[in-house]
C-alpha cells in the first residue's frame, strides 16, 4: 500500500474513530523531508497511544537529532487505541508515520522506545499491523532494522526474539553512530547477516542473535554464550560525556496530551542510592546542564511552541548543585508570563518548599513527597533515610505556605515488610493531615499512592522475591480500611499488573514464547486496567510450560547468576550485592557525591571522566591512568572481556 492509499482510507475510517487527531500528524514543528531524496528512513514508535507518546522526551530528542541530518529523516508512528486497530484492519491500512503516512515496511529503521515493559505486547502488535514478521529470525533483507532502547531494555532477554538489535543506554550517539553504519552498509549492498554484525561492534549496541542462552538442570540461568567473534561480552552500556544542549523543537499536538508543556531535562543520573529504583542505578553518573544552558533552551522552546507549562527534570531535583540559582533564573526570566512550572521528585526538607515558592507556583493545588516507606526502620532498609519528624516539618511548612494537599508515594512490598510497616503508612497520612488540619482546617488533604515494589535488574534488590498476589491484597485491604475519612485518599494499583511487570522485567529469554502466546491470544495495551487481561498471561504460561512463581517469588542465592548480567550498566555486582547485605543490617549509604563508594562507574568510564574535568559530572574526577581498569572501545570497536 502507498502512502496515497494511506491517504485516502484514513478519510474513510478517521471520522468514525475516537480522537481522530492522535492519527493525522500535521502538527506545527513536525519535520516532513522529501522521502525520495533521503538515504536513511528511521520511523520512531512510541508503543502505546499518542497522547502518551508525544509526551516521550527521549524520543522528541531523536527525532530532532535525526532531522538535523541531511542525509537522515525521522518519522513518529504510535499505537492505535483498539477501536482505531479494527478500523485499520478492517481497511488494510498497515501501520503508518504521521508526517508523511508511509507504511512502517518502507522504512529503513524501526526504533521502538521502551520506557516500561507492558509495553512489550504492543512491540507485537505494532510489528504485526505494519506487516513486518514478528520475530527477527524470519525478517530478510527486505525488511526494516528493529533497535529498541530505553530503560526497560537493560533486561532485553525476554524480548530478544523480536528485537534485531538493543540499544543498552543513552541514545543521543549511538543513533548517529547507527545511521552511518547503516548508510556505508546500504551503499556495499552487504546482506543483513553483515549488518548485524556490524551493529554490534557499535558500544551500547546488543544484537541478541549472536548469543545463545543456557540453563542449569533447575531451571535457572546458567550463561550466556557468544556465537560470533563480533559480539562483545559483556555489551556496556552508552553514554554522552557532557549532556548536549537541550532540544527546542517540540511538536505542539493538536489534541490534548498527558503533558502539555516544555521538558527539560536538568541533570541525568541520581547519586542517592535508594535500592529499589532502577533509573538511579542504571542512569549513574550525574551530569548537569549549566543553569544558563537551561534558560536559554526554555526561551527558545516557549518561543517556538507557545506551550504554557514547562518541566525541569531529572530523578532528584533537589539534588541539582544550582536549583536554587535555577529556580530564581526561571522566575526572573519569565514573570509575567503565567507560566506553570513543574519540578518534580523533591527531596522531604523544608528547603523544597523554598524552591517551589522561589517559583512562584501560583497553582498550589498540591504538593508532591515521596517517603516510599512510613516507618524509619523501612526507609533504613530502602536507603531512603529521613526521619518521620521531618517529614512531618516538611508538611507543615507545605501548608502554611499555601499548598492545601499533599500527596504523599509509598512503596508496599519492600523487603522485610511487616504488617506493622503497612499499617504505619495510614498512621503517618494521618498525621500529616492532622498537621494542616491544625493549620488550614478542613481544607487540608492527604492523598496516598500506593504502589508495589519490584525486585527490578541491576539494583541491589534484584534478589529479593516480590509478594504474592493474596499478600498485596491483604496489605491494601489494610490500608482501605485504615485510610478513611474526610480529608484521606488512597489509590493503589492491581496485584495481577504487579507480576506482569515483575515477570517481564525480570524475565529471561523463555519469556518470549509467552510474551508471544499472550499477543495471540488478544493481550494489547497492558498497561491500561481496562484493557490487561491477567487470564491471558497465565494461560500463555501454562501453554509453555513456565511457572510463572518461578519468576516473582523464589528468593535468590546471593551467588545466582541473572539472565540480564551480559548487559553491563557499569555498576558493579559487588557493589550490589554488598549494598543487599547492608540492607539486611539496615546499613545506609550516604549520597555519593559525599563519599564516592567505588559501584564501577569510574573504572569504566575513567577515559571519558578524565577528558571531561570539572563538575560537568558529580562523581570524582579521574586523572591517574592507573585508575583505568579496562580501556573502552570507540565506536565501531569491539570490546572483548
Ligand atoms: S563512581 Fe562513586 S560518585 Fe560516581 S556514581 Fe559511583 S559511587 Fe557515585
């Protein structure tokens, strides 16, 4: 099918879809490049809708770096809600970019973001409705390249079958890297065999076919192996030495998006060392955009967008060396403009509270703190260590200040837990809202997001086991009976989604046959309550034969090896491990910008530290060559271990 034919059965099927402006692209700042005169096509899928989508900045970053080159054209392709899927099905329209509406097939590269794993079944589905074989040992020459990155591929393993090459890491180079080798590929006429290969000589790249799984008589994984001299072992990730400066040029969607505003991105990498989150371990180290950099990007993002909101963000806000300085630069710079700012994940002190006044927030609906546990023993464990006392400053000061809610995110499930532990996240809700109650009186309100943990990969919980489905239940039923009231409310998530995400982030590569059994079945958009089906998942685990407790529940020796350790983020195993047995003593670790603690991001990266002094990173800087442990290879290198 044409791009014209696209055209012309979109006119049919569009007014009688919802939202039909999630599908017809046109947008102001969209880049559209003459197709025939451009060597590299690379369409980049978000798998989940639009309105989720646009707000991707990964992606938004890409798809500009791309349409900088001359040579090189991005496209955005997104998944249909269902309603529009059996539109297109019933009108063979396959899976098509917005800009320019040709087919996905015709493109030379499909780059997927994956930020979350329940994503994986619209990987699948996308595939499938663009007419591309689902799995990578049946696509021939004719067929696009399938990358896929973001953080949910530092455990590639359960989707490798679909995947043609990951991108382990930070993507603002390997991209350009990717698109060279592709064009210097296209103009040999190498066949695809060759290309692979190539593409995993590229640092950060993971081409899974050249690697073979094996397992131990139990069941567990035993090793990896490598079935060709260009795979490297283990594959590290990518990154950037300096962050670059930031993108401007927004697409501005027609209809309304999850987030409608400008994001910057302020520092990457978070240095605090809380052991369930996996972004703060995979994304080390802390770079930092100079204040100046950052203003100048908002003015000339707020001048090319006319967007009303903009999102200073990272992982740790706080924790950015010049936020005060930041928060007085933006305010200065834009007052007058009713502009809305967001400065999400701040740190429990008083000093946040100062920031967001510094601001000038105007909103002040509500107030965000994310404490993950209520008792101070929990927060010793989790290496999130502030005392309930503080916590309980913290909200006065939100209070007084003007905030009328607070809402407050914890974590169930953490390792160790206890009843006690759950019922002292309603006691500690309470007391918050006793505190504005005394202050603002029956205005004040307290909402609690309670989510479940995950033993996620490369973190120092990764041996823990994850509750079972009847313990989550009985946590939250504790937790609904406890947290009522005027002024108190509570939102949790389904248990079932809680295994889902625990089975397909930990999984290893017999997870694929049951990603692909449950696409078969009608699994689609996971990750929305009305559309995940818990039934499809166990059904596809009983069909292969896998047990999925296997997966969430069993407790792992110490000295297990994980089917996601080939993937290396640099962060040492022996790091982890010893950071899992300090959470066992209720050890902290103080952040590591104190006291650098040696977790295998200096040896690593020592070459790239060494030529980028200074406090363009937060980690120590690195001038002995004696420190070096192993010299990373350039781009196009192999790195042998
Ligand atoms: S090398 Fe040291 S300072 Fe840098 S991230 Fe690791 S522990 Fe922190």
């Amino acid at each position: 099918m044409t791009s014209e034919d696209i055209h012309r059965n979109l006119d049919r099927v569009l007014p009688g879809v919802q939202k039909p402006g999630r599908y017809i692209g046109g947008e102001l700042n969209q880049v559209v490049k003459d197709w025939e005169k451009i060597a590299v096509k690379v369409a980049l899928i978000f798998p989940d809708i639009y309105d989720l989508g646009m707000s991707n900045l990964g992606l938004a970053i890409l798809y500009d770096l791309i349409n900088q080159r001359p040579d090189a054209l991005a496209e955005r392709a997104y998944s249909p809600w269902p309603d529009m899927e059996t539109a297109m099905r019933q009108a063979d329209i396959p899976l098509y970019s917005l800009e320019t509406r040709h087919p996905l097939a015709q493109f030379d590269i499909l780059g997927f973001s994956l930020p979350y794993e329940a994503q994986y079944t619209n990987v699948l589905n996308a595939l499938d409705l663009a007419g591309i074989p689902l799995f990578a040992s049946e696509r021939t020459e004719n067929y696009p390249i399938v990358i896929a990155g973001g953080h949910a591929t530092y455990n590639p393993e359960p989707m490798h079958a679909f995947i043609d090459a990951f991108v382990i890491g930070e993507g603002e180079e390997v991209i350009q890297e990717i698109i060279d080798l592709y064009l210097s590929w296209k103009s040999r006429g190498g066949d695809r065999g060759e290309l692979l290969r190539s593409l995993a000589r590229i640092w950060g790249v993971y081409v899974p076919s050249l690697y073979k799984d094996h397992y131990e008589a139990d069941g567990t994984f035993a090793y990896i192996e490598r079935l060709d001299d260009s795979a490297p072992l283990p594959v590290f990730k990518r990154i950037v030495a300096k962050l670059p400066p930031p993108t401007t040029n927004f697409i501005v969607p027609y209809v309304d998006t999850v987030h409608n505003r400008i994001p910057v991105e302020i520092m990457r990498g978070c240095t605090r060392g809380c052991r369930f989150c996996q972004a703060g371990m995979i994304t080390r180290p802390v770079r930092e955009r100079p204040v100046e950099e950052i203003v100048a990007a908002l003015e000339e993002a707020l001048a090319k967008t006319g967007f009303e909101e903009i999102g200073l963000l990272s992982l740790s806000s706080s924790d950015y060396t010049h936020i005060l300085e930041l928060a007085q630069a933006v305010s200065a710079r834009f007052t007058g403009r009713h502009l809305a700012v967001s400065l999400p994940s701040l740190r429990i002190e008083s000093f946040s509270v100062d920031l967001m006044d510094a601001l000038k927030d105007t909103r002040r609906s509500g107030f965000t703190l994310a404490p993950e546990a209520a008792t101070e023993r929990m927060r010793e464990i989790i290496n999130k260590p502030v005392s309930t006392r503080q916590l309980l400053e913290t909200a006065c000061a939100i209070f007084s200040r003007g905030w009328s809610t607070i809402k407050l995110y914890f974590m169930i499930g953490h390792p160790s837990e206890t009843l006690d532990d759950v019922q002292a996240i309603a006691d500690l809700c309470r007391a918050v809202l006793a505190e504005g109650r005394k202050l603002i009186g029956g205005r004040a309100q307290v909402t609690a997001g309670v989510s479940t943990f995950v033993p996620k990969p490369h973190t120092p919980f990764q041996w823990v086991p994850c509750d079972t489905v009847e313990t989550i239940h009985s946590k939250q039923e504790l937790l609904k009976k406890s947290l009522r009231g005027k002024g108190l409310k509570l939102n949790w998530n389904n248990p079932a989604e809680t295994m889902l995400e625990t089975w397909l982030s930990r999984g290893d590569r017999r997870m694929a046959e049951v990603i692909y059994r449950a696409w078969r079945s009608g699994a689609r958009f996971d990750s929305w309550s009305e559309h995940f089906r818990y039934d499809l998942w166990l059904d596809a685990f009983a069909r292969v034969g896998l047990e999925p407790t296997f997966y969430t529940h069993r407790e792992r020796p110490i000295d297990e090896t994980f089917p996601w350790e080939h993937i290396s983020t640099s962060v040492h195993k022996k790091f982890l491990t010893e950071d899992y047995l300090w959470s066992l003593q209720g050890k902290t670790r103080v952040d590591c910008r104190e006291r650098c603690f040696a977790c295998g991001i200096l040896p690593t990266f020592a070459d790239l530290r060494r030529n980028n002094p200074g406090d363009v990173w937060q980690c120590p800087e690195v001038k002995s060559k004696r420190l070096r442990i192993r010299d990373l290879a350039p781009a196009g290198e192999i790195i042998q271990v």
